[in-house]
C-alpha cells in the first residue's frame, strides 16, 4: 500500500520539477554570497522573533475585537452598530503605514508633553516603539476582520437561533454553542489567507525602529552592500512563515465538525 | 613654471574628460532624503541647499555637464555600483569600509561630529557620560559606526532611523536620550523651535579617521580615473577662485573645508 502510493506520488513532472527546485537552491548556495551570515545570524533569529510574536499578538487581540465589532454590526442596536462600521470603514480605508506613523510620530510623541506620564513606571514601555506597532497591527486586524465576522453572523441560519430562543436557551448560550462556533467555522479559511495577509504587513513596523526580520534584512544591505542574498533569504523567511500559517489553519479546520447547511 | 605646467595638465585632463563626457551628462546621486542645509527639497520640488550649490559650481569648474539625480539613501552605494547614477554627492564621508567597494575624490568638506542630548539630562559626548543612554544614529552613516565601536557596548539602546529628521523626533519625543550626527546637520535642527526647546550639544566626540573617515568626497566607480580626476580639478578649482567661499557664505558663518 505504502509503495503504491509512492509510486502514484512519483509522477515524471514532479521528479522533473523537485530536481529543478534543487538545482536552484545548489546554485544559490554554492555562486552566491553567504560569508555574512555567521555575523548576522543571532540578530536575524532575534527579527524573525519579533515578527513572530507581533503576528501572534496581534492577531489574538485582533480577534478578540472583531468578535465584538461583527456582532454590534450584525445583530446591535443603531449606536453599537454604527461606531463599530465607522471603525472598520476608516481602518481599512487608510493605509496601514500611515496608521502606524500616526500612532508613533503622532500619539506618541504627545505623551512627553505631560510631565507626569514622562515619571510614571509606564514611560519605559512607551518610549518603546513596539507598543505602537503591535496596538496599530490590532487594530489593523481587527478592522478587517470584524467586517468578515459581520458576514460570518448574518450567514448563520436565523432559524437555529430562534429555535434556540424557543427552546429558552440563555442569550450567552445561544452565542457560545450556536452562533458564535459556527460563524467562527464558515469563515476559518478566510481567516487563514487574513492572516498570511497581516504577516505580510508585518514589515511596515520597520519604519517605526522596530527590528524584525525585515529590518535585519535591510542593515545587513546598508553594512554590506550586498542586495540579493539577504532579500533572498527573507523571502524564503516569509514563505516559510505562511506555509506555517496555512498549515496550521488547515490543522484547525481539520478538527472540528463539518460545517452542514440545509439546501 | 611647475604653476603653467599644472594649469596646462589639468587644461589637458579637464579638455579629455571634457571631450568623454560631452555627449553624456554625468548623473550626480544625491540622498532622496532631506539633509537641510545640505540639500533638501523647496515649495516648488526644487533642490536646493549648500551641497546642491556646490554641485553646480564644482561641476562647472570641471566642465562637466551634471545631471542631479535623487537617490535613496540606503541605496545609494548599490546604485552607483550599478550604473544608475555616476557620482555621489549626499555627504558621504571618505571612509576606508566604502572604500573597498567605491572610490573617493578629494575631500569637499569636513565638520566635526557631536552628540546631542536633551536638555537636563547629564551627559556628554564620551562612553562614560553616554552609559546607560539610548542613543539615536541614522542608518549607514559614519555616525552608525561609532556609536557601534564606542558606544553601543555601554549604551542602553543603539536605535537607527532611515533618515536624521526621524532620529531628531524622537529626541524631541523622547524616545532616545542623544542622538549623534554632523555638526551642522544638528545645528540646523537646534536652531528650529523645537530643537531649541528640548536639546542642546552635549560635546564634541573623540576623533577616529578609520571610522569617521577623511572628510566628505564625491563617491565614484573604481577605476574611472578620468572622471575622479575631473571632479578634483572642479574642487580645486571651486576652492581657488573663491568660489568655494562665495556659496559658503550663503550658509555658514565660517568655512566647512576643515583642515
């Protein structure tokens, strides 16, 4: 069974296409210039951290807010609604960069105004750079994703909530066994191309003195003069990071039940 | 006699070069970031600016016919490597680490280096006085350099901006407590309402050629010596006739040549 699969696997155009993959990468490594990566290493596994835990964090709190954001759009009264789509309507129609620059350049440079906020124990965190980036990336995420989440509510079948409410089931019940699993279900695949969608946002926090993966790429271009290889090397970063993105969305679509729809 | 005889070759040379260039204009690199007062951009999009000036009066000199074209900084190596300027003029101190990738002219300028501080805060410009600071450089400079060499290992933080007006905000923010760059640079940024406000120099830092580099050249491509020549007659020539001290004037209380 194992050999026969195997050798279903093994067409001619992927052998063909496999031992072209390799010859590139041979190439790569054996004509291009690497000798600055021994130097450079320990900051670059330092970047690809710091992408990492931006695009972790600010995907959870990103969710958290969407959540909330949807439902208010979906199902709330006029003056939850309406904050919530302006919300979404002004964070997705501005560029991300700009947010960020208006957070840190804008926000943050009012804080030393005050005396008091310049004494107080926060003052170390805020003169950081990384709060704004991660609260601009949250919010970021949040704006787009509680504009699927709107839809994902209003695709739940209005007739299983109702037969809910008749059954007498609690109005938090209602939302954590049947509106909210479900919704969450409809839109995972979404969710998954969102997310490589937000890691590829994650280099705009380089302007702001954020050092990820992407900022290490460029000063290893401005110490050394070499372009290709470092850029490279940051793409293949990336691909990997949304190969494990996807992966790992597919891991948790895999596991629940199916999503059945009458008709 | 040696003066007719150095005035003919340098007749010679310039008329050569004149002749190689004539068809083509030479396109002088400058940073697509604002260095004010060195070059920056005005109203109307225009660059102008002592550097920018000084393009034109040392291109001149070499009868060279220039072409000013905007560059971004970080790249700006990688772009005359590459053929798409001939010459940089943005400032760039001569320093033996770009000189094993480009090649120099004569040094057109040369201004000490100081650390500015805010206000209030005790500091100057030594590893002592920086210690547990969070300095602030702008990326790829000479300053980037030894802040790296003399500061980093005591400093808090070394943190790099892409451009010096960035690095001079988040003084002004603060987010950094120094920041280390040309003297003039800075002292356009403290005479502004906002750098008068919160800053001062905090002292001038310990001289190191091997990083700090011999001075600002026009950077070139190894081995086109016609040219390298070219652009050292325009700045002898600019230096002599007065010229040099003419645009100077405009915005210096004292000549920038150095010693």
């Amino acid at each position: 069974m194992r050999g026969a699969e195997m050798r279903d696997w093994l067409q001619p155009h992927r052998i063909f296409l496999g031992l072209l993959g390799l010859v590139i990468v041979l190439w790569c490594a054996t004509q291009m210039r690497w000798d600055w990566l021994p130097k450079y290493a320990p900051l670059m596994a330092e970047g690809i951290w710091r992408t990492i835990w931006l695009l972790v964090l600010s995907v959870f709190f990103g969710m958290l807010l969407a959540i909330p954001l949807g439902l208010a759009q979906a199902a709330g009264p006029w003056y939850l609604a309406t904050p919530a789509r302006v919300f979404c309507t002004v964070i997705r129609g501005t560029p991300l960069l700009l947010q960020i620059w208006l957070l840190y350049y804008g926000l943050g440079s009012l804080f030393p105004q005050y005396p008091w906020i310049r004494e107080s124990d926060l003052w170390p965190i805020l003169r950081q750079a990384w709060p704004y980036a991660l609260l601009a990336l949250t919010l970021s995420y949040a704006g787009y994703e509680g504009e699927v989440m709107r839809g994902a509510f209003k695709s739940v079948p209005r007739g299983q909530l109702e037969a809910a409410r008749a059954m007498g089931m609690p109005r938090h019940k209602i939302l954590s066994r049947i509106w909210l699993p479900q919704a969450f279900r409809a839109v995972l695949p979404t969710l998954g191309g969102e997310t490589v969608l937000q890691m590829k946002a994650t280099p705009l926090v380089a302007t702001i003195t954020v050092v990820e993966i992407y900022a290490v790429a460029s000063r290893v271009r401005q110490d050394t003069f070499i372009i290709y290889e470092p850029l490279l090397l940051l793409a293949l970063v990336y691909l990997c990071l949304a190969g494990a993105i996807v992966f790992l969305f597919r891991q948790i679509e895999a596991r629940g039940p199916q999503v059945r729809r009458p008709g | 006699m040696k003066k007719t005889m150095t005035a003919a070759l340098a007749l010679t040379i310039g008329l050569m070069a004149g002749v190689a260039q004539a068809q083509t204009a030479v396109k002088v690199g400058i940073a697509a970031e604002a260095y004010p007062p060195f070059a920056s951009q005005d109203a109307s999009g225009a660059w102008v600016g002592w550097e920018v000036e000084m393009i034109g009066a040392i291109c001149a000199a070499a009868e060279l016919t220039c072409e000013i074209v905007p560059v971004a900084w970080d790249g700006i190596i990688p772009a005359l490597t590459a053929g798409q300027i001939d010459a940089i003029m943005a400032s760039m101190s001569i320093t033996e680490e770009r000189m094993k990738t480009i090649d120099f002219s004569d040094k057109y300028y040369n201004t000490p280096t100081v650390v500015v501080g805010a206000k209030g805060m005790e500091m100057d410009a030594t590893p002592e006085g920086l210690t547990g600071k969070i300095i602030g450089v702008q990326v790829s400079t000479v300053h980037q350099a030894y802040v790296e060499k003399y500061f980093a290992p005591v400093a808090a933080e070394v943190k790099t901006y892409q451009t010096q007006d960035e690095a001079n905000q988040d003084l002004v923010a603060g987010r950094v407590d120094a920041i280390q760059a040309d003297s003039i640079a800075l002292d356009a940024f403290l005479a502004t309402p906002e750098g008068q406000a919160c800053c001062e120099v905090k002292g001038t830092v310990a001289d190191d050629p091997a990083v700090l580099g011999l001075g600002v050249g026009v950077g070139l491509r190894q081995g086109e010596e016609d040219l390298k020549a070219a652009f050292n007659k325009g700045i002898a020539a600019v230096l002599a006739d007065g010229t040099y001290d003419k645009i100077n004037a405009g915005y210096f209380a004292s000549s920038i040549y150095g010693n």
